[in-house]
C-alpha cells in the first residue's frame, strides 16, 4: 500500500517481496513507513499496481520501483529494483 501526504511524502506499508514498498529492501512493513528516496523532493501523485509501483515529482520526474519482469519499470533491463 502507498499513501501520499499533503506536503508530496510517500510512505508505504505491506509486503516488500520484490522491492515493491521502495525501501531498498523486501523487508515487509506491519505498519507505515516514509520512503526516504523522495527526501527532498515533493511527490505530487501516485500509482500503485499489483507488483510495481510509479511516483511523479512536482519537478516532472518520473520513479518506478517494484517488479521489473520485461522491462515494466522502463529502467531499460529485466530485473527488479
């Protein structure tokens, strides 16, 4: 799960297989807990799939993270970050 606050910070919670919470880890999360990736940066929407996940910052960059299989992150590769 993912939730943006009003202030554009991330914070997910639930299983981490794969990467998919954005911790840099796939440690699972009980509870929320703050993406530190986006320190700094204001995150200005959301998009949560099944296996992999999308943040657009209010300066229009684009972040994916979660399962990569045939290269749906956009990373250009096939593997999972």
């Amino acid at each position: 799960s993912l939730a943006l606050t009003a202030d554009g910070a991330v914070w997910s919670w639930g299983c981490g297989w794969t990467g998919l919470l954005g911790h840099g880890d796939q440690q699972d999360q009980l509870l929320p807990k703050k993406v530190e990736a986006f320190a700094g940066r204001r995150v200005v929407t959301l998009s949560a799939g099944e296996d992999h996940s999308l943040a657009l910052a209010a300066d229009g960059a684009v972040f994916t993270w979660g399962l990569g299989e045939s290269g749906c992150l956009g990373h250009g590769e096939d593997l999972s970050n």
